[in-house]
C-alpha cells in the first residue's frame, strides 16, 4: 500500500518538473471541490482456513448488499495540460444488509432485516487524466486512499403490512471496535464527465468503483471482510486564483 502511494508521488513530481504549461506567475493551478452520491455497497468475504468455510457460505446465503453513500471535499492541482493530482477528505457508508431475520429455532422472518453499516472517513490521493477536453469534458481517475472507521451500527428494520416501516437502532456491532484495522487501505478507479460553467466553475458527475485492500478486521480473524461501493458522485470544482488558467482559457463556453 506505501509503495502505491510513493508511486503516485513519483509520478506527479515527475510532471511537475516537465511542465511548462503555467508560465503566467497569477494563473492558479488549484482548485476546491464539494461532492455528493449514492452507491451500491456490501462485502467481500473469503478465508484461508478450510474449518471457516461453511460460515463464509452461510453468509453469502443471508446477506446482500445495500445502498450507500459517498460524500466529501477535494483539492486538486494541475500537474500539466492533462493531469491533475487530487486530495481531500471523504466521507462514505458502506456496509451490506441481511435478507431476513431469525431467532433461536423460530422460523425466519423475511419481513424484518438487518443493516450493518459502516461509517468511514478517508483521505484519499488520485491522479487524473485528461481524456478529452472541450466545453465537455472526459476523464479518467485511479487512486489510493487511508481509511479510519469512525462509527458503526446496526438497525434492525420491519415492514409492516400497510407498507411502511419501523427502524430499531441496535448500537454498534458487538466486539467489532476491539478488532477493528486502524487504517485501512482501499484503491478506487473512476471515469467522469464534466461541463465548464465559466473559467472557473466546473460541474462533474463521476462513477467510481473503491474497494478495501484490507480485511475490516485485523490478522486474528479467520473470515476476513473487505468492503466495496459502486457510487456515483456529482459534485462542483472551482478554480481559484485570479490570473488566467492556460488549460481552461479554451475549454469554457
């Protein structure tokens, strides 16, 4: 996971020293975005100890995947006319949901399920590459983040017959705070769309598909957990500075 990051930060001072795009001292390589999307989210679960296999089968069985979100703020700098570094903070539930409910030796209730979710604040560090450019733009992202789980529950969900619903927050997940990754590690690759509004506003929508390198939990586990999300985020950039961008000048309008 280091050697990703150390590759990434490689590869952008690399062109940082051959650029020669943003030679106007007043014109601002940096830009601040905000963004917002939904995503569908659940695990990856396997194991190496042929005596825990049964229980990762019985799990696939009862458990699906839920929708998420993923949300957060970006700064971004201009490495060249076709690259861009991106950082920021990020914010994203993820988690998986049962199909049913069953106590003891009652019979399972399809009309009750349980969400597990998890709550994660993320520092990620992308790279991004300019594919097309014009008053529409298309590019292409990968990148690497550190991932702390901050908070954890389950909600114990009923449907009742005339449609609606009660939700029953159950409290964090028993144990799971003591055995926790502190951090974690996850990749995320994405394409995007955007539309320049003006010389300094763009408006973007980008999937993205992030997945956990690591287990939720640590070594001493046998089921190990890795969370992933497909997410579709929208958000705004804006350019900051008030000299002339050399890479915008002609995209906008």
């Amino acid at each position: 996971m280091t050697r990703t990051f150390t590759n990434l930060c490689i590869i952008a001072l690399a062109l940082m020293l051959n650029n020669e795009l943003f030679a106007q001292q007043k014109a601002s390589r940096w830009s601040v975005s905000g963004y917002f999307g939904p995503g569908y989210t659940y695990r990856f679960t396997e194991t190496e100890q042929a005596g825990s296999q049964l229980i990762v089968d019985t799990r696939d069985a009862l458990e699906v995947g839920k929708f998420g979100y993923t949300s957060g703020l970006g700064l971004h700098f201009w490495l060249s006319k076709n690259f861009m570094l991106e950082s920021g903070v990020s914010f994203a539930n993820l988690g998986w949901s049962t199909k049913s409910t069953k106590i003891g030796n009652l019979p399972e209730d399809p009309s009750t399920f349980e969400k597990y979710n998890f709550y994660n604040l993320s520092a990620p560090l992308n790279l991004r590459f300019e594919v097309i450019k014009g008053k529409w733009g298309y590019y292409a992202m990968v990148g690497a983040m550190a991932d702390f789980l901050v908070q954890n529950d389950r909600v114990l969900i009923t449907e009742n017959a005339d449609g609606t619903r009660n939700r029953e927050n159950e409290g964090e997940i028993p144990f799971l705070n003591d055995l926790v990754r502190k951090p974690n590690f996850s990749g995320q690759v994405g394409i995007g769309v955007e539309r320049f509004l003006s010389e300094k506003l763009t408006v973007f929508l980008q999937p993205t598909a992030r997945m956990s390198f690591g287990s939720l939990k640590d070594s001493r586990e046998t089921v190990k957990d890795r969370l992933w999300i497909l997410s579709c985020n929208v958000g705004l950039r804006l350019e900051l500075g008030s000299g002339k961008n050399k890479v915008l000048s002609n995209r906008y309008y």
